[in-house]
C-alpha cells in the first residue's frame, strides 16, 4: 500500500478507531506507585502517525504531555551503545526476557552471573544509565536529553520536574536494585548519582506527535528521513528493535508480538512507542494500565490498527 493511500485511509478511520478503544481506559488503572503520575486523566487516549514523508494522522488526546519514563530506556541503550560498543554494554547486561515483572530483582541473585537479563527491566536500565559518558550526573543528563530532541525534531523538550522528585522520592526499589548491582560489581559508581541520571531521563516529557518522530527514526534505520540527517548507526537500532520485540511491553511482550505484530516499548505514563518498519512511527498515549504496567486502550488501539491495516511483521 502506497503511503499517501495508507495515511488518507488512517485519517478517515482514526477517530472511529480510537472512539472504539475508548472504554477499554475503564479496566485499567492509573500508575501510583509514582505519585505525581496518578494525576494523570484515566479515560485519556490518543494517537500520532508519522510517515516518512512527513505526513501524520493523530486522532484523541494526542497533545496529552506524559513522561518517557521505561520507553527511554530504549534511547539510553542506543546512546550507550554508541558511547562504548556493543562488547562493553552487554558485559554488563544480558540480551535476554526475563518473564518476571520489570521491577524484580529476584534473577540478580537467583542465576550467574547476576547480570541483568536486558536493559528495558529497571535494573538493566538502571546500568545502562551508568553507562552514559560525562564527567558528572548533570552532564550525562544533558547529552541524554539533547539526543532525545534530536530525535523527536523539538529543541523544547525537557524533564517535568514533579515526576522527577515523586521518583526520585518513592524510588526505594530501585535503590536497592543500583546497590546490589554495585555489590556484584556490575554497577560502577555512585548510586544516587547513577540514579539521578535514570530518574531524570526517565521523566523527560513528550506528547505523541514527539513520540512518534523518535519513533519514525528507528522506522527509518536511524536516518531521521525529514531532515536526512543519520542520528543512530544501523546496527543499534537493530539491537534496539530486537529488543522491543522481545523485551519492550514487559512479561507481556509475546502476546503483544502475536496480537499486534510490531516492535514497541511501554511506559507506565500510559505511552506506547512503535513502529512500522520502513515506513511509520507511532505515538500512543493512555494513562490506565492493566495489570502488566502497559496502556490497556492504547494495546487495544494498536491491536485494532494493526489487523484493519496489515501491518504485524510476524
């Protein structure tokens, strides 16, 4: 299907698409384990679709601002890679699931060598954070978030300070998760400094029209294709799109490959990043989660475009 085609029948269809997901925001529940997200709009639900011409359909509550929260910690994997190659990175976290929830630490003790088992669990991102080059938490952050406005294409992108300090504040697992990993010696410096860096990259803000450019560069290969400009080298956008596959909606990630069909990571802001390989990148925002910490309308809505339009890879 040509694109101008696919996008004319996306803009006639979305809104009903997205009318028809609605009511599944009623299953599910809004993230509190982080304070300042509960105050997100749990009926909310929106969509951005780019394509490589710069055409976009966006249907809902699309201009919702949320956090990356865990759909950063795809970027800071591909900065990480390119800041150390893939030998560095991967001797210190592994490549594979792990079927537990992103949150347990329970493998770090249980198998050898008590490297985390992927860098989208929180203790993987956790070391990949640590992983990011600069002198100081204040200079990683910032090379981290001038990488993510290179890629969503809007120099005005930054940290909501309100999830910043909730995580910050309430991140007591992840604490004990960054000191066990400093135990076993995967983990190479200052927790709450490594942890600072996390946090901060993980409360940058977006809305879907964002998430779906950084989500149409990795479509592309790493060639931002509205500008031409290569912002990440082929082979780790590779890594990182085997990873969502496998990795990137939590322990629900195989369901998600057979429902929908294509690579994405969640967040628990109710984001959804995924892509079309080749040709689309797609932002979804709903705040209510179901029980496996993804967005319950925007898996519904994802599932729903992807049959009606063909898209799953599988």
């Amino acid at each position: 299907m040509e694109n101008t085609s696919e996008m004319q029948l996306l803009e006639r269809r979305l809104d009903a698409w997205v009318a028809a997901s609605r009511p599944y925001t009623s299953g599910g529940k809004v993230a509190s384990y982080i304070p300042e997200l509960s105050k997100a709009p749990k009926d909310a639900l929106g969509i951005t679709i780019l394509a490589a011409d710069g055409k976009a359909a966006s249907s809902g509550d699309s201009e919702l601002r949320f956090t990356l929260q865990s759909i950063s910690k795809v970027f800071t994997l591909i900065l990480a890679l390119m800041d150390n190659g893939e030998a560095a990175v991967f001797a210190k976290v592994g490549m594979e699931p792990t079927g537990d929830n992103f949150n347990s630490m329970l493998k770090l003790e249980l198998v050898q060598p008590g490297i985390p088992f992927n860098p989208l669990i929180n203790a993987g991102a956790i070391t990949v954070s640590s992983l990011i080059r600069g002198s100081s938490p204040a200079e990683k952050s910032a090379r981290i978030l001038q990488f993510f406005r290179r890629l969503a294409g809007n120099s005005r992108l930054a940290y909501d300070t309100g999830v910043y300090l909730s995580e910050s504040e309430t991140g007591d697992l992840n604490r004990s998760m960054a000191y066990l990993l400093r135990d076993h010696g995967v983990l190479e410096g200052k927790v709450d400094e490594v942890l600072d860096v996390y946090f901060r990259h993980c409360s940058i803000q977006v809305d879907c029209a964002d998430l779906a450019r950084m989500a149409l560069v990795l479509a592309c290969g790493g060639v931002d294709p509205l500008t031409g400009e290569t912002l990440i080298p082929r082979r780790c956008v590779q890594i990182a799109k085997t990873f969502m596959t496998t990795c990137g909606m939590y322990n629900a990630s195989g369901e998600f490959a057979i429902q929908v069909g294509l690579p994405a990571k969640s967040g628990v802001s109710g984001g959804v990043l995924a892509i079309v390989p080749g040709r689309l990148g797609i932002g979804v925002v709903g705040p209510a989660l179901n029980a496996k910490g993804n967005s319950c309308a925007g898996v519904h809505l994802l599932e729903t475009i992807s049959k009606e339009m063909s898209w799953s890879m599988f």
